[in-house]
C-alpha cells in the first residue's frame, strides 16, 4: 500500500537535515545572515557549529530563535502576547492568523509558541516565495510547508485536496500545530476577513463529517497588529495599480524585496493576541449543508480576530485624518499627530512613479483606519484611553491601548 509522505509539501525533517545544514552553511547569504546577527562571533565558528546541528529542533533554540528575537527587538518597541493560557502542552492546534507581513505574523506567534509551550508549529509558505536553493532550504529548516497557488482549475483542486489532507496530517497524525493566513495574500487596505475558500480547502478531505474533521483540526484563530503597518507604502502602491489597472504584476525580485522590507522595517509597538480554539460544541451549532457551514465557520474566524485586534495610536489618528475630525483626539498627543502627518509624507514619497498624491494618501489612511471602523462595529467597548475589555467567546480579556 502507496503511503504519502507529503514529500513534495512538507519541511525538512531529522533523518535528512545534516546535509542541509552543510548545504546551507557553505551559501553566500548564509554568512550575510550570520555577520548580521553574530556580529561579535567569527563567521567560521558559527558555521561550524550549524554544520554540527543534529535536528531541526536544535537548529531552532542554537539559531532560529535567536535570529527572530533579534529582530523583534530591534524592529520593534512594545512585544505584546496574550492568549497563552489558551494553550496546553503536548495539545496540537490549527492556528488562522490574519496576514499583516509575508514573514513576521508566523515569526511572531512560533516564538511564543516555544517560549510558552515550548512547541513548533509549521508554518505555510506559498510557492511563488520559494525564490533560490537558499530560501527553500531555510525555509524548509524553519518547519515551512509548502502552498502552490499555480494551474488550471483541475490542478488547483488536486492540490487543494492534497493540502487538505496535509494539514490534518499535521494535526491528527504528528501532533504538531500548524500556521495559515485567514487569506491568500497579506491585506492591502487594513480590513481582515478570512477567504470562504480557505475554509472550503480545509474540508475537502472530509466532507461527510464536517463537525468532527474541524474539531480535530482544533482551529485557533490569533489576531496580529502593528502600530506601524508593514510594507505599508507599498500595499497602498499594489492596491491604487491594481484598482487603477484591473490587475498587477509584480516585478522581478519584488516579493523578495516586500520580505527583507516586513523583516528590516521599524514596527513600533506590536501584539500578537491567540484567541479561544473554536470548541466541538460551537461547531455543532453550524448549519449541515457544506456552503452554509464553511460561511458561518469564516464568521466566527472574523469575529475572533477582529475583537482580538490591538488598536494603536496611529489606528485612531488615521481615522480623523480620514475622517477630519478629533473623534478619538484622547488617544493620542498633538505632537504624535504631526509625527505621523510627517511619517506619512516620508512614506508616499517613496512612491515616485505616480503622482496622485490625493488618492495614495486616502488610500494610506484607510489602510491604518480600517481596523478602527471594523473593530468598533464588532463591539469592542472601550472604556477608557488605555484599557479595553475584549469578549471572546465569554473570556475576558484585558489589555492596553496605545
């Protein structure tokens, strides 16, 4: 009997790391990567030490982490996680984030991950960011599943078929958590709604029993924000060629330069919120009829995240910019509000080949307003400038606002 091993799909595992590791080690960028974050260590004795990595859990404690808190510490002010006493050691979960920037929403949450539970996660990563030997290896050794978003109709569905069965794979069979965006694509205009097809996808490898296939999956949704948005000229770049245009397409090397732009840019304050696993009890409340279920499931997916979401200052001077007015002036100092005005002129500038200052600037504004409009209509009560009290499935949570 044929049985998958999911070779084609799923990340490096013990039996076959050393030679990445050599592989790796002996890579141009390798020691780009190393000189950046072992800056008082020689080269040559870093390299020595992954070469001599045994497993890829090793790899993650000597190496990985180290290199994920470096750069959440320099990129960042304020690191915030809440939801921790959600998890339970040795307990598998299927994480759906919502998809601020292409690397460090998944970063973020597997170092928390190990440091709370002290657990890894696999984490997807689409196929068009697979871009040299040198990704797919690192990629691969940082536990990165593979999504191919490439073919005809048919070969879309066989793929997601496969993906399907992967992730309960994970789950169901090797006890490990895994990492997916509630949507293909990080979110131009700052409103977070999980795809219908994600949930489709999830299904399709078990569609006789709804109820029971997603409480396996034990699906965990987990709110991500930045006060300052990552990439965020460039979103709203993307987004005014792509309205303007009715498509776009990228350039050579520019999901590359989007990557190394989430990682390298400042993010001021930060939080990572895991919200309640959606229980076996809620999902039998869901309608039986395919269509319908995967459409109530994506609601409570939103739900939890957009109650969960942090809003920041800059979130609250966006939308009275937006909106020219001082409806949440208590959030923020005036000297704030003219160091944005000032941030944002800086960030548009960056934006030389079209000169529709008006509609890039609106459109930058709603990127960071958004989530004010969408977290206030999903009844967040505020109940003063730096507390809010968050309703999660009957939890409470508490946390400040910035």
């Amino acid at each position: 009997m044929h049985i998958d091993n999911f070779d084609d799909i799923r990340p490096y595992n013990d039996q076959e790391v050393q030679e990445v590791f050599d592989r790796v080690s002996r890579d141009p960028l390798f020691k780009v990567l190393i000189e950046q974050f072992y800056p008082e260590t020689p080269f040559e004795q870093k390299a020595q030490e992954f070469r001599e990595l045994k497993t890829i859990f090793e790899f993650h404690i000597k190496f990985a982490h180290h290199i994920s808190r470096s750069v959440m510490a320099v990129t960042g002010n304020e690191v915030r996680l809440e939801g921790t006493e959600f998890l339970t050691h040795g307990k598998a979960y299927g994480f759906i984030s919502n998809h601020r920037d292409i690397v460090m929403d998944a970063v973020i949450l597997q170092v928390y991950l190990y440091e709370s539970i002290q657990q890894l996660m696999e984490i997807s990563f689409g196929s068009n960011l697979m871009m040299t030997p040198f990704l797919v290896d690192l990629g691969k050794l940082c536990k990165m599943y593979k999504t191919d978003r490439g073919g005809t109709q048919r070969e879309l569905l066989q793929k997601s078929i496969r993906l399907s069965q992967y992730l309960k794979h994970i789950i169901v069979d090797k006890n490990t958590s895994f990492w997916i965006a509630q949507r293909n694509g990080r979110t131009k205009d700052g409103i977070d709604k999980t795809d219908h097809g994600l949930i489709k996808m999830l299904s399709l490898c078990d569609r006789h029993n709804l109820a029971e296939h997603f409480s396996k999956l034990n699906i965990t949704p987990v709110a991500i924000s930045y006060q300052y948005e990552p990439c965020d000229y460039l979103k709203v770049r993307e987004l005014y060629l792509k309205q303007k245009f009715g498509v776009y397409n990228k350039a050579p090397g520019e999901d590359y330069f989007s990557i190394m732009n989430g990682i390298k840019q400042y993010k001021g304050n930060f939080c990572l919120r895991i919200t309640p696993s959606i229980t076996i009890e809620t999902i039998r409340m869901l309608p039986e009829n395919e269509a319908d279920f995967c459409t109530a499931f994506t609601q409570i997916i939103d739900q939890q995240i957009t109650s969960a979401y942090q809003l920041w200052n800059t979130n609250y001077m966006a939308y009275d910019l937006l909106k020219k007015g001082k409806k949440y002036a208590e959030y923020y100092t005036k000297e704030q509000f003219n160091e944005f005005k000032q941030y944002i002129r800086e960030q548009l500038s960056k934006i030389k080949e079209i000169e529709d200052y008006d509609t890039l600037e609106r459109m930058f504004l709603e990127l960071y307003a958004n989530p004010v409009i969408t977290t206030r209509s999903n009844t967040i009560k505020i109940t003063n400038a730096n507390k809010l009290t968050t309703s999660l499935n009957g939890t409470q949570v508490k946390s400040t606002s910035s």
